[in-house]
C-alpha cells in the first residue's frame, strides 16, 4: 500500500489559517507578539508606516534549517511548555499548534522575514501566499539574534485612534514583565505599562477580592477600605477592613448539575475538581456612591481617585485568551444579579456586585488546567464542563464578597435606625416653638445656631426618609417580582384543579367501576389467582387498588390547593394558634403516613391574622423536612409565651443540613439556596420574610443533629395563662 500525504495551495492556507482564522486585526498583532515572547525577546517593536508594518524582536531567532523543517511545516511547533530566556528566568510558551505564522495573512499581502540564531548567519523569506522562497541574506549581518518582519499592501489603515486602541487591547491582553512592547509610528511612540496596578484598597477599589484555588479548596481574601473606621466602633462582630475564608469545593458545589446540563454525583464532583486544577483570580470593586449614601452608611469615598476599566480578563499564564480580554461578561455577573437583583441594604434578599462595578483577571495554567482547552483557532475556550466549573467556583468566591459586604452594609443600617429612633426622641427648640412655649424673637444666640442646626437636620432627615422610602420600594419590587413567579405557577396549578375537582367522582369511582366489571365477567377470582398475580406489574387487583389509593390521594391534594386559595383564607381574624397548628398537622399526616408529630403548644394563645401566614410558614418548614429526608420523619413543634414574644421550636429527626450550610445555617435563608436536584431555594426564604412581616425574627438555625430552627414572632391580640 502507497503512503500519501495531502497537497494544499499557499494561499489556500494563507486565506483559511489566517485571514479567516484571525477574528480581527488586533488578534493577529497578538499572535505576532506572541511569537516574539515565545522565542525569549526581552523586547518587540510594533512599527507602523502608511502600507508596512514591521515587528522587530531580540528573541533566539531561527536558522535556515528552522525555517525549512519548522516555520513551513504547518501544524508542527518544537515548543514546549516552559523554557529559560536569554535573562535566566522562565518563560511559559503560549504557542503549540504551528499555526500562529498565518497571523500575518490577516495583516498584509506580502511578507519578508529575517532571522538569526546565534553562530548561524541571517536567513532571509518572503512570501506573496501565492510562493514563497528563503536564501542567506549576507548584506544583514549586524545583530547577534533576532527576528524583523516586514509585512506589506496592509489590509487595514492603522491612524493614531487604532494604534491607542491597539495599545489598550495588548496592555489587557499581555500580563508578564519579561517582555517590553513598543508602539511606534509617525508622532507616535509609546512603551506598553501593565493593565492592572498593584492593588492599594483606598485608591484604586475600595475592596479588593483574591481567590485561591488549591487543592480542591477555595480561599477567599478580601480586604477592604470602604467603610468609615467609626463604623468598626459599632459593629464588634465583624472586622469591616478584612474577611477570610476556606472551604472544601465539593461541600459548596454539592448537588451541582452544570444548569441542567450533566447529571452530576458527588464522587464525580471530585473528580471533576481534581481534573480541573488550581487557578486563582483578583478582583477589583469600585462603584460611585452618591453623597446621601456615604453618609448614610458610612462609606469611606465617594469613589477611589484611580477607578479601572470594568471587566474580567481570563489569562493563561503570559497571555489573555482573546475572546476573554474584558469586553464580554463571562462570569454572567448581570445574569446574576436579574436573577437576584436585591439591593445590599436588603434584609432578605442576597446582593450580586454588578458587571459595571468590579473588574480583574482569572490566572489559569497551560499545564496545571489542561483541560481549558482553546478553540483551534486560539480565540476563545472550548466551553465544556470544566468552563463551566470554573465559572460556577468563581461564582461561589464572589458569594463569599458579597455575604461579607452586604452583612456589613445591614449591620450599619439597623444601627443608624436605632440611633435615629433615640435621637428623634430628644427635646429640641423646634419642639419648644411649635408647642409655644417660647418665641423666636426671644431665643439667645446660642439657641438661634441650634434652631438652624435642627432645620438643617431636618433637611437631611427629609432626605434620608425619601431615600428609605425608595429603598423600601426597591425591596417589594425584588419580594414582589420573585413571589409573582411563585404566584403565576400556582394559578396554573389552581386551574388544573379546578379541572380535575370538576371530574374528581368519576376518578374515584372509575377504579370502583374497572373493579366490579370484572366481577361481573367472572374475571376478578381469576385474576386473584398466584398465576396472575406472581408477577407485580401484571398483578391487576393490585395495580387498581394502587391507583385507587393515588387518586384519592391526587383528590385531596387537589382540595387543599383550592382550599388554600380561596379569599377568605387571606382575611385577618382572631386565630387560635393551638387549632391552627392542629388543622395545619392533620392536614400533612392525611397525604404522608410517614411523618408523625409531636406537639407541645400552649393553651389559649390568640392570634390577630389571616390564616395563609402560619400556614405558609409551617408548610415550607414541614415540605423540606419531607423532601429532604427519605423514610419515617418525626417533626415536633413547640410553642411557648416568652417576654410578650411567641416563640416556636421546630425540629425533625431528618439528616439535618448539608455540609455547606453547618458552619453558617443561616445562609438556607438567602434566595435559591438549594442543595436539592431542581429545587428553586425559595422555601426558606419565603419562611423568613414572613416571620419579618409579623415583626419576628429567626433567633438560631441548627443542622447537626436533625434540623432545628427557633423563632419568634409579635404579633398578637391576646395570650391565656
């Protein structure tokens, strides 16, 4: 058998490898600084003229024999993954694939190349992509190593404007110091400075965010001069300059199901985890506040004197991947936060730091993160399941930021409410002219500045209301916008029943019916028989007395979805709670025979409120308690009068919390918190907005042994002995 090998055009290659492989012209200037790193330069000049361009290195260079067996042999490269330049010091290659070279098709339509390699003389190549050719070039032997290319007919104009937008696109795009970059052109000559400075929190952020991803650990450091050193004095419990945390990945990625993408098990979670490798990132936060708000909460700065551009960049190791150089949100930071879009003075609901607000870069390794695997035109990633897991362990770091500064932005606001409260208490000299007990005209001068300070106050109350208010605003429209989706679902699920519960006898009875015309066929003893009843799924009275039991129960869920909708459950009236809970268990223990409880609630205490509330607390509470734990569950409930407050103690002898939530429990009451396949993580959070609303709160949550949750509410009309 004859061994052949494919034969292609030049300019077929020069056309498809380049000009059409190359997404833009900036993109192929890249590949070419590229190329001079990977050869060890120290230094690469970019100079434009009206119709050439000449890129000019002091790398190692390439003999004729490199340009015979290497430089046009396409798709094979002798480089590995690190090497030592000229300087001593390593240098990680971007380049493998042997396709870089065509970077200069996309630029202009002829080329000449000169190169040496030290103790070999100057070897020259031109090329028109149509032929090309190489010779010794004697007339260029003034240079130990090095490599000057010459590309002419440029395809594109190249003005001052595009050499700023070039510089700006190499300075985000290239992240070493092993190499200088030089710009030069006609009143233009300007030496590339790094894109990110070293962070200085105070000057440019106000909190600085590091990730570290060793191991299968995250380690989340946050330091952070955004707050007034005043505002430490009021809040002992957390440390408002510096945050640190560390946790195993698979506790915080338990249940991850890639978006719905790849049914995922624990072990290969791990396994996924280990695969990917370590990485780490830095980010920058910065936003402007307005004047009101830095008062208000004691924010540091208005804005940094030094603000960065948004945007992430992703790099591997010397080099940003192109399509990830900041100008799109690969995090899906706005998708983020739509989809939790509360704002950080939210008692409830979890704040998401904005595209706009944050900017940084990813570090990823050629050889620790293999499989971030480029497209093979080496603009972008392969997104496979490790993109995504990468994106998603991010995600989680930045979690960890956002929990951390929104703790310490409600920390600051309850204090400045509870501060207001005492000091609009105060007697004042307004107070006094208002209830005339005395006169402007007889106010001394020290009481006249006081008057002027109390108006001057009072504007600034004014504001701080109107600012409260549109707060206040903000936050129904997030409750109202995540609750309308609950709703919308349960209006279907309503009609359905309606359908249903409209022909609820004839499902009931037509197991009844199926039944007794097989009597009637002398069919039913028959069919009893071991012969026809040996296998299960051909066991006909056991397949009707099965459905039966399912239609009834079908039926009476059907009834507490109507029930449960009707106006009048919506009414407030005097409810006694002890009732309440005893209709609201009796209805759970007739659809699931393996939960029990135990109640402990005392007697003849009396409540002022619509029947929907504790309800809607006691069913999110006892359905987890369900979902999450297979076989018999004990729920018991207690309630007690304590210092004019309810208190309720709820608990289950269930599997308790997942590892993620042990050491912080309450993290179950942010906004789609789940570790449940396809749960929506609103359960728990619907539960704490609504003890809020009855002017209650959640005193302490425990996972270990069981699941355990106390809380306290006041509102109520009357409590019997």
């Amino acid at each position: 058998m004859r061994k052949l090998t494919y034969k292609i055009e030049d300019h077929v290659i020069a056309k498809v490898l380049g000009i059409q492989n190359f997404t833009t012209d900036e993109a192929a200037v890249l590949e070419l600084v590229k190329n001079a790193y990977d050869a060890g330069a120290t230094k690469v000049d970019l100079s434009f003229f009206e119709s050439s361009l000449v890129v000019k290195d002091d790398g190692k260079g390439m003999s004729l024999e490199d340009i015979k067996n290497l430089w046009m042999h396409v798709g094979k490269s002798d480089k590995g993954y690190l090497e030592v330049d000229q300087n001593n010091e390593n240098r990680i290659l971007s380049g493998s694939k042997g396709i870089g070279r065509f970077a200069l098709a996309r630029l202009g339509s002829c080329v000449k190349l000169y190169s040496k390699k030290k103790s070999f003389e100057t070897v020259k190549w031109e090329t028109d992509w149509n032929e090309s050719y190489v010779e010794i070039e004697e007339n260029k032997s003034d240079w130990s190593n090095g490599t000057e290319i010459h590309i002419y007919d440029l395809r594109s104009v190249w003005r001052k404007r595009r050499l700023e937008q070039l510089k700006v696109f190499l300075e985000r795009t290239y992240n070493d110091s092993k190499m200088s970059i030089r710009i030069i052109s006609e009143n233009y000559n300007v030496t590339l400075s790094n894109y990110f400075p070293k962070p200085e929190v105070g000057i440019n952020c106000k909190s600085y965010i590091h990730l570290d991803i060793k191991s299968g650990e995250l380690f989340v450091n946050v330091k952070s001069d955004e707050f007034n050193d005043y505002a430490q004095s009021f809040l002992p419990d957390i440390n408002i300059k510096e945050f640190e945390f560390k946790q195993n990945i698979n506790v915080l990625l338990s249940n991850w199901d890639n978006d719905g993408r790849d049914s995922i098990d624990e072990g290969d979670i791990n396994k996924l985890i280990d695969e990917l490798g370590d990485f780490s990132a830095e980010f920058f936060f910065n936003f402007k506040a307005s004047k009101n708000d830095k008062a208000k909460y004691e924010y540091k700065y208005t804005v940094t004197d030094t603000v960065l551009s948004k945007g992430i960049v992703l790099y591997r190791n010397a080099f940003s991947l192109s399509s990830y150089d900041g100008n799109k949100d690969w995090l899906n930071l706005n998708a983020r936060a739509r989809k939790s879009p509360a704002a950080a003075t939210h008692e409830t609901g979890a704040w998401r730091v904005r595209e706009n607000q944050i900017a940084g870069f990813v570090c990823i390794d050629k050889e620790e993160n293999p499989l971030l695997q480029d497209l093979s035109n080496r603009q972008g990633l392969d997104e496979n399941i490790y993109y995504h897991l990468l994106v998603e362990v991010i995600s989680l770091g930045l979690k960890e930021f956002e929990r951390y500064r929104q703790s310490i932005i409600r920390a600051i606001k309850k204090h400045k409410e509870s501060e207001q409260g005492v000091s609009s208490k105060t007697d004042n000299i307004i107070t006094k002219l208002l209830s005339k007990k005395c006169k402007v005209q007889e106010l001394s001068d020290i009481e006249e500045k006081q008057l002027l300070s109390e108006i001057q106050d009072l504007k600034e109350s004014l504001r701080a209301r109107i600012g409260t208010e549109r707060e206040a605003q903000a936050r129904y429209e997030y409750d109202v916008r995540l609750l309308n989706v609950l709703a919308t679902i349960g209006m279907k699920v309503a009609t359905g029943a309606h359908e249903i519960y409209n022909d609820r006898n004839h499902y009931i009875s037509s197991y009844d019916n199926i039944e007794n015309a097989l009597k009637d066929y002398d069919m039913w003893d028959i069919l009893q028989t071991p012969e026809y009843t040996r296998i299960s799924t051909k066991n006909i009275p056991k397949i009707i007395e099965k459905g039966r039991s399912s239609m009834k129960r079908i039926v009476r869920i059907i009834d507490t979805v109507l029930q449960k909708s009707e106006v009048q459950r919506f009414i407030p009236k005097s409810v006694d709670l002890k009732g309440l809970i005893e209709d609201i268990v009796r209805q759970w223990k007739a659809d699931y025979n393996r939960v029990n409880f135990n109640l402990d609630i005392q007697n003849g205490i009396v409540l002022n409120l619509s029947d929907d509330v504790l309800w809607t607390i006691f069913d999110n509470l006892i359905l987890n308690s369900i979902q999450q734990n297979s076989g018999n569950v004990i729920i018991t409930i207690e309630v007690t009068v304590k210092n004019n407050t309810i208190q309720f103690n709820y608990h289950d002898n269930g599997k308790g919390l997942a590892k993620k939530y042990l050491a912080r429990p309450r993290l179950i009451l942010e906004p789609h918190e789940s570790t449940r396949n396809g749960g929506h993580g609103l359960g728990m959070w619907i539960v704490y907005n609504t003890i809020l609303s009855l002017r209650g709160e959640i005193d302490s949550i425990d996972g270990y042994n069981g699941f355990n949750i106390i809380f306290h509410i006041r509102e109520m009309s009357s409590i019997g002995n």
